[in-house]
C-alpha cells in the first residue's frame, strides 16, 4: 500500500500488528469491530466515536460498527441516526469511504483528526480493510452460491409437485436459514405468514407487511429490496404482479428506540451480496406460487 511509505519509523510496529490483526478478520462483523477500535485507538483522545456505516443505496446509509460501547450516551445518538450520504456529508465527522471494484460499500465516520500523521495512517489501515473486506465479500458469496445451487436444483425439481406453499416452508426453511446465516425465515402470501425458526408473531408481520409495501420505505436501488434493523425484505414479483414477501431475520435490532436505551455495540446487517442471491432465491419462490395458482385443484394455502 502507497500510505504505508508515509508512517514513521516509531510507528512501524504498530501499524504493522494493526494491519495483521484486519488481514486475520473472518468475517464482517470482526472486521468491522476491529477496524473501528483501531481507528478509535489512534483518536485516542477524540471523546466521539468511531461509526461505520454500510451503503444500501447509492444515498441511503445504516450504521452496522460503533466504537467505543462505554462513550454510547444521549448526546451521541444522533451519530446512529445518520441515514444517509447527505446527513453524513453535513455532520461535523470526518468520513472514508470504503471502495469496492464496482461501488462504494460503505463509510467510515470519525472525529476529526487534527495531527497529520494519524490522518495518513488512518488513510492506510482503510485500505487494507477494504481489501480485506472484498476479499470477504467473496468468500461468503461463493459458499452461499453453492449452497444455494443444491437448493436451487432441488427446488426446481420439487415446483411441479408442491401441493402448497407450506410445503416449501417445511422443505426448504432451514437450509434457506443455514445459507443465509438467518435466525428465522417467513413467507407472506396475501393475508397469510408461514414461518420457521425466530420470527415475530403472525400480528407483527401483518404490521411489518404493511411497512413493506409502504413504497416511501424504499431505500435500496431495486424496488423489491426493504431492509429493516435486522430484517432483509424481498418482493415475490414476476411480470409486474405482486405475489408477497420473502423475509429473512437475523438477531440484534440495530438499536432501542429509547435513547437511555443500551445499544448493541455490532449490529446485525446484509451485505450487498446476501441480497443478490435473496433476489434470486425470490424469484425462485415467486415461479413457485405462481405454477401453484396456475394449477387447478391445488389450493395454494391450506
């Protein structure tokens, strides 16, 4: 990396055992917390928080790395509350984005640096985080692509023999669960929810549909994608006709809706790429129902 030539010699080591220490992450979620805490650790003497906020569009924002937990308080909420590039672009925080080949994956925000040499050094270790973080990107693609693959080539053979959907639920669910790494999946057809694993009850998804097909809530660049805290939305549409919802939970609300409330220092999200493939798997979903409505006798709910 080009920045590393800027470091002093006395920081040699240690940005050297920073830099492994985001090479070794294994997932997002430890990449974030670790990117975060060493920014924070150079700012050492900034009483705000180091945030790292994912793109869901080309606009909208969601926080998903916060750090430090001990500094959360009141005043600070307003930093979780950023929501878009607009708002961040606004706010007195210093940001980075983080770069992928094709987009921006997110920003890093934090307070501003007043030495040159932290800022230098901060420009580095973001760089090798967003290395890290395609290099991630990838790896998890590619498992859920070929778990999903096997499903996908069962579920194809399976669409002329579903009698209802409760059949794709009871077949499908939990492998659907394990590939996206979800606590819970629900399908919501008409005025019915079929659920598995953790999900809210049968009257919080009645509400949440309502949310969903609110179109003012649309943040993602695809007009079938709703994301919600910990929720991943997917429209089950084909040629124009709304059939439904695909929804994916994971665990850890983004944060309380009180502000004395405790938030979670990392907070659950969906990576661009989990949502590619849940586009695909909806549309899957989607021939499905449609094959089910098209076939006489074959009532498509019990």
């Amino acid at each position: 990396m080009s920045e590393i030539s800027y470091l002093q010699d006395r920081h040699s080591e240690d940005f050297h055992s920073q830099s492994f220490l985001l090479l070794s992450a294994t997932n997002h979620a430890e990449l974030c917390k670790q990117l975060a805490s060493t920014l924070h650790s150079i700012l050492v003497d900034k009483p705000s928080p180091v945030v790292i906020y994912q793109c869901l569009s080309a606009e909208a924002l969601m926080p998903v790395g916060y750090f430090p937990i001990e500094s959360i308080n009141k005043s600070d909420h307003w930093i979780l509350s950023i929501g878009s590039t607009q708002e961040l672009n606004s706010s007195s925080l210093t940001y980075h984005g983080l770069k992928g080949k094709q987009q921006i994956l997110g920003y890093i925000g934090y307070p501003s640096a007043t030495d040159a040499k932290p800022a230098r050094e901060i420009e580095a270790l973001i760089e090798i985080a967003i290395h890290q973080w395609r290099l991630l990107d990838a790896r998890r693609m590619a498992e859920q692509q070929a778990r999903l693959n096997v499903s996908r080539i069962r579920f194809s053979n399976d669409i002329q023999g579903f009698t209802h959907i409760e059949q794709i639920m009871e077949r499908y669910a939990q492998s659907w669960c394990d590939a996206f790494k979800a606590c819970g999946i629900s399908l919501v057809y008409q005025d019915h929810s079929f659920r598995f694993g953790n999900c809210p009850t049968e009257h919080e998804l009645s509400m949440l549909s309502a949310l969903l097909n609110d179109e003012s809530g649309q943040t993602h660049s695809d007009k079938r994608v709703r994301y919600d805290q910990g929720t991943l939305a997917i429209q089950l549409s084909e040629a124009g006709k709304h059939y439904g919802w695909l929804v994916l939970f994971r665990d850890n609300p983004l944060m309380a809706q009180t502000v004395d409330a405790k938030v979670h220092q990392w907070l659950s999200h969906w990576l661009t790429c989990e949502t590619d493939i849940a586009l695909t798997l909806a549309d899957d979903i989607a021939t499905a129902i449609i094959t089910l409505e098209d076939t006489p006798n074959k009532p498509v709910v019990l």
